[in-house]
C-alpha cells in the first residue's frame, strides 16, 4: 500500500485470464488503428472536437447522476481511454484516478494530459479494481465502457469493486447497456453498419455483454445473500434507448 491511496497487486478476478487479455490486445489495436473513432464511435474526427465532445458530456452525465463537482475530492475513472472525459474531470476534482485496460490508450491519455498534475493512470485487468484501496474515493464514474466488457461477470466485479473502493457516502455513476429488445436491435444495426465500413466491431471486446437487471442490483447494492462487503443504495436511469446509468451511493 502506497500513501496515494494506491495498493499492489491484483484483488480478485471478475472473468477468465482469456477474456481479460482479449481486452486489451483489441483496445491496444484500437488504439493503434484509431483511438478517436474507436472511443467516440466517430462522432469526433479531429481532437480538438474529441476533447470539446469530453468535456461536454461530462458535465452532462455528472448533472444527470446528481454528482456535484467538488475539488477537494477524489475522482475514479473506470475506463478513460485517451482521456477524452478525464481531462474534463481533472479540471472538476482535486484528483483523478484514470483506470484503463489498454496501456497504448494510457499513454495516448498521458501525452494528451501532461500539463495536468492531479491525474494517476493505472493499468486495470479488465474486470477489477486492483491498485485502488478500499474507502478510498469519493466518486466512481464510467461512460461507454462496461457496455465493451466481454462477460457478465467481468461487469459485475466492476460493481461490487466499486462499492469496495468508495468512501461511505461516496457515489458513483456507471453506465451500461439496455438489456431490451431495442436495444438489442439498434446495437446491431449499428455494429452492422460500422463493419460495412470496414471496423472491427465484432469482437466480444467491442460487442460485450448485456447484464441480466437482477444480477445487476444484487452487484451494485451488495444486498444479496451471496454478495459481500459494504453495502449501496442503487437506482437505475436510462438515457435514450440503449443506455442505463446505475446511479450507486456507499453505505456507512
């Protein structure tokens, strides 16, 4: 244990070795290949526009969640790729905590941020997460990436981690796919249409999983008799038809 608030070593496992090195060798390509498209799904072409996107959106998200900024707090970003929301939250909290399981999207977000003192990049396993201490942050945020972790287990360490890693009253804001018809379909029509131009969408470690609403709650609220650890008051919000944001606040 470090005096950052940082630990060694692994904490557990959430899915199988396979699936957490499919993670990364694809978002290492990703990253190669083009990181903007492959983050924002193409609706930046140039990273002034990548970043201008971040930071709007992270202000919305946040708003939505009912998450205020605060800079005396701790921040932990699950998945922050090149950066393109955690540049945004450096400038909202005290200290960034930036988990990605890609070290190439890493070192793009380190490049990008090198003026920005308050930013902590870890290398995550792709379903835990081992480094961050218990009780240790204050928020737990995370847009567009579970929705890309290939199992439903790997997803649902993710939630029971981060009622591990947040302060009591802490508060997190998680988002993943809609598990309904709908947004079943509108996700494959769009992994349609993004083949026929030629991406690599149909790797488990783009298309995901969609995660069963019981398994869900009984992860993110550790209410279940089988789960363990601190406990979180959980609500569940959809944004438009294919996005879900599990809304979580740690008990005392």
């Amino acid at each position: 244990m470090t005096n950052d608030g940082m630990t060694d070593g692994p904490t557990g496992a959430g899915q199988p070795a396979g699936e957490q090195n499919l993670s990364r060798q694809y978002w290492d390509g990703a990253a190669r290949e083009d990181a903007l498209w492959f983050i924002a799904t193409g609706a930046a072409t140039d990273k002034e526009t990548f970043y201008a996107s971040g930071r709007k959106e992270t202000d919305e998200y946040l708003a939505f969640a009912d998450i205020a900024p605060d800079p005396n707090a701790t921040v932990l970003e699950i998945g922050c790729g090149a950066g393109r929301m955690t540049a945004r939250l450096a400038q909202l909290y005290g200290r960034v905590i930036a988990l990605d399981v890609s070290q190439e999207m890493l070192d793009r977000a380190a490049v990008a941020m090198a003026d920005l003192d308050n930013v902590t990049y870890v290398l995550g396993n792709g379903s835990d997460l081992a480094g961050v201490d218990d009780s240790s942050v204050d928020v737990v945020f995370s847009y567009i990436v579970l929705q890309h972790v290939p199992t439903v287990e790997g997803q649902l360490s993710y939630f029971r981690e981060t009622r591990r890693v947040l302060k009591p009253g802490g508060k997190a804001a998680i988002q993943v796919r809609s598990n309904t018809v709908k947004a079943r379909a509108l996700e494959w029509a769009g992994h349609a249409r993004h083949r026929v131009s030629g991406r690599k969408v149909l790797s488990k470690a783009w298309r995901g999983a969609h995660v069963p609403v019981v398994s869900l709650m009984a992860a993110a609220s550790g209410s279940a008799v089988s789960e363990s650890g601190p406990k979180a008051t959980v609500t569940l919000k959809t944004w438009g038809p294919r996005h879900t944001w599990v809304m979580m606040r740690r008990q005392a």
